[in-house]
C-alpha cells in the first residue's frame, strides 16, 4: 500500500487517540480499500503517516488483531484477515464498540480512565498455559485437606452472614503470628486488613495515600498492576533502577515531591534480585527522612533456595512507613482470591473504611478455610514440600537454558521464586510471546514490565529498554520445559538468519 492512502486520517478531540486509529483502519478494511490479505506497512511507518507516537498505533494494531481484522505473521508483518465475513460492512455498523453508537444514537461519555481502558487490546484468557508466570503448581496442592477443611466449615451458619470488612479474626490472628515468626513483621491483628489479592490491597494504598496529579516511584522494570492501579488515580510514575540485587537506592534523588515507592525487595519482580539488609535501611531511612511511604509487596517471599530470607522492611525499625502487602496466590492457589495488608495501627479503620467503599467484604468461608490450614500447619508443610519441588525445576531449567540457549539468550536467574528472566537481544519481543503462546505456552515480554520506560524521571533521564521473556517454571513438567526451551531455540535462530 502506497503511504497516500493514508493522507486523509483527521484527528479529532472528541475520543482516544487509539480509538480514531482503530475506527480509521476499520472503515478502511470494511469499505474494502484494505482487502483481506493486504499487508500493512510496519508501526513506524504507519506512526509517520498519522503523526502519532508508534506505541498509540501498536495499540489499535493490537486491538484490531484480537478482534479478527488483523493476523500477525511473525517474521513476515501484519495483514488484513483473508477470513473476514463478506457483509463486514453491516457488521460493522451494528456493533457498538467499533461504531460507538446505539440505535443511531451516541452513548454517552466515558470517564478519563475508563477511556484508557477501552483503548487497550482486549486481554487473553489462555492465563493457565505451561510458563505462565505467577502459577503454581497447582497438581502438588493439598487438594484432600485443604476439602476436608472446607467441608467442616461450610455449613456454619456464622460464616453465611455478614462479618466486616476487616477480615475474618481468627485468618488475622493466624497472619500476625506467621508473619512475625516468618517474616520478622511487626503487626497485631488489628493492624491486618483480608483482601481480594495483592492488587485490592496496593489500590487501597493508591486510594487512601494519593490525589490526583502525586508522584509515585515505581521499579522500572517492574509490576504491571502496581503501576496500573496508581494510574488509575491519575498519578505520575517516576522510574526507580533496578540491578541484579533489586532497587538500586543509591539512584533514588535527594529531593522529590512523590508520596510513595513501591517495591519488590524480597524477589524483585521481574528481574529477582533480593534487596539487602543493608539496602533496605538505607530505603528506610531515605523514605522517613523525605516523608514517603514505602509499599512493600513482599513478593515471593516464602520461596527462596539456598540461605536464610532477608526479614521484611516493615518489621526493621520502630515506627516504619511501610504498608506491607501480601499474597495467597503463589503459596496456596490464585483462585482463592486472597491476600493481606499491614498497616500502622492508627491508619487501619481509614483503610477498613476505603475497603467497605470500594469492595465490602472477603469470603467468609475461604478466610475461615484458610485459618485453619495455617493453624493445623498444613501451611508450614506445604511450603516446605513447594520450596523443595520448585528448586528442582529451577536447577532443571536453568541447565536446558544453558545447554540450548547459550550464545541466543542470558538468563537471569536468582535463586527464588516462581519464574526466571530471559534477556534477548530482539527488537520486538512481544512477538516472541506470540510466537511461543502459538504453540502453547505462556510467557511475558520482558519489555512489557518497563511501566516507566518512556517516562523521564525527575532529573530529566530515560530508562533504557530491555527485551526477552518472563518464564515461570513452577506450572511446568520435564517435558513441558523441555519443548519449550526447543521452541525457543529454534524461533531465535531462526531470527538470527534473517
């Protein structure tokens, strides 16, 4: 296609930028200027011919290939679908969001935030794919037990009512005691709000502690959703380094206006470094002596392999500004949907508060399952028999790696965890996500976790990008892991030729 052919893409200010690329490409291909096996030329050029930024048009390129308009060949570019139904053009005016009218009638407008949700690609559900990072492996879970548990509980009639927001007390008695033994948190149970994950918990931080406009120093790369949530309040990400040992204090400037650093210490994520002791005081020190709050998501904290695990930040000094955040998504099941907050003991009704506003209570029945299963121990054991079984596939994978990956791919690979980096020297490792969900298994672009990659920071600095693949191993068999590393190879060399 000749670059005229786009000479007549107006701008409006009446909706997202994604969604006039998205509405344009779509009337081209409906009205058949685009017919179906038409290559469109790269995202580069395409931003030229719209003066746009390259990364609004590979949004609406996304959201067109997980809508059917699009198919990507990986290594040969983009196309128009060749198995487009032949009345597209009715189609087209009958559904909503393509045409974002109803009836003949506009619909109303969407908030700020719910229009940058409308301009992202529509999610995958294939969540649950060999190297999905983040799941467990969900075929060494205590099934019997943690049944038997639950069926003694779920006749209770207390749990089939009403408890509070809070969570339920004898799951916060049961916390306070295990993060104080294991985790060297300093916390009653009162100071312990029950949530609906991790993510609840760092979006009531974002609630509780930001107004719209607050900077936020956020790991770089680093967690998606983390900085997402805080997006969802309008703030600004400011990059924070990150090395092979996690946050790179030294970097953090002498002065700044921000009002929170999220990090990961424990198991810095992606990347897996484990933030020293001698580290987290100074972020303790640095963060009191400027008035921020830290948020430490003690990610992955119960798995590490060799040498005993660095306490959390929470519990190393008096009177720390520290919102500590856990997880049981990672240590029991992701479909639990459980996860804990420790907070200073005089914020905790703000935040019980924020919690009943925005999303009342937790499951009764699964907090009081869950109780159990610690107190009985099953959850010391459990952890004990994952920590074990997860260092195997650790050491497992990492040997493939070295053996079939040398020379096209450098793991990094902290003795922790759930998952390994791989960094790759390739332009576009999205599709290399692509590419290896094609045939099965799951993965992330590692280029996708820089949340502030293109951010400046406050001293005017730009992050630079990394490419490659986030690999969880703990969802994995021998010869899962064993394919999978064979794909890899063969895509990457391949590459190499070209």
């Amino acid at each position: 296609m000749d670059v005229g052919a786009f000479n007549d893409f107006l701008l409006t200010t009446e909706e997202s930028l994604q969604v006039q690329v998205h509405r344009y490409l779509v009337g081209k291909i409906s009205n058949g200027q685009l017919p179906p096996g038409t290559r469109l030329p790269a995202s580069r050029r395409l931003a030229m011919d719209f003066k746009l930024s390259r990364n609004t048009v590979s949004i609406a390129i996304e959201q067109l290939k997980a809508e059917g308009f699009l198919r990507a060949e990986p290594g040969n570019g983009v196309f128009v679908n060749k198995d487009l139904p032949k009345n597209l053009v009715a189609l087209a005016k009958e559904n909503w969001h393509w045409s974002l009218e109803s009836n003949g009638r506009r619909l109303p407008k969407l908030s700020y935030f719910g229009q940058q949700l409308d301009a992202q690609p529509a999610g995958d559900n294939r969540l649950n794919l060999p190297f999905t990072p983040g799941l467990p492996d969900l075929k060494a879970f205590p099934d019997r037990i943690w049944q038997k548990n639950q069926r003694q509980h779920q006749d209770r009639k207390l749990l089939q009512g009403y408890d509070g927001s809070q969570g339920y007390l004898p799951l916060r008695i049961a916390l306070a005691e295990y993060l104080n033994i294991s985790r060297g948190v300093r916390c009653e149970p009162e100071q312990i709000i029950i949530t609906q994950g991790a993510q609840q918990a760092i979006s009531l931080c974002a609630l509780v502690l930001l107004n719209e406009g607050d900077s936020v120093f956020v790991e770089s790369p680093g967690y998606r959703n983390a900085a997402k949530a805080f997006l969802a309040r309008k703030a600004k990400l400011l990059p924070a380094a990150v090395d092979t040992k996690g946050l790179v204090v030294d970097d953090l400037p002498d002065k700044t206006t921000a009002k929170i650093i999220y990090t990961t210490p424990t198991h810095q994520y992606p990347l897996g470094g484990i933030l020293p002791a001698a580290e987290r005081i100074k972020l303790l020190d640095w963060a009191a002596s400027r008035n921020i709050w830290i948020i430490e998501d003690d990610y992955d904290s119960e798995f590490h392999f060799h040498g005993k695990t660095i306490p959390a930040m929470q519990g190393m000094a008096d009177q720390t500004p520290v919102l500590y955040i856990g997880s049981f998504s990672k240590t029991l099941f992701p479909a639990l949907r459980l996860g804990f907050m420790v907070v200073p003991q005089q914020l905790a009704a703000t935040f019980v508060l924020a919690k009943e506003y925005t999303g009342g209570e937790s499951s009764l029945l699964a907090q009081a399952v869950t109780a159990d299963f610690i107190v009985e121990g099953h959850f010391g054991r459990h952890l004990r028999k994952m920590r074990h079984l997860y260092e195997q596939k650790w050491d497992h994978l990492r040997s493939l790696l070295t053996l079939h990956l040398s020379g096209l791919a450098t793991p990094i690979a902290s003795s922790a965890g759930m998952h390994l980096v791989l960094n790759i020297a390739i332009e576009d490792d999205q599709i290399l996500q692509q590419y290896f969900m094609a045939q099965g298994f799951g993965s992330t672009a590692l280029s996708s976790y820089i949340t502030a990659g293109n951010i400046p920071d406050e001293t005017g600095k730009r992050k630079n990008k990394m490419s490659g693949l986030v690999l969880g191993f703990a969802n994995t068999s021998e010869d899962e892991r064993l394919k999978g590393v064979l794909i890899l190879k063969e895509f990457l060399q391949s590459a190499l030729k070209r």
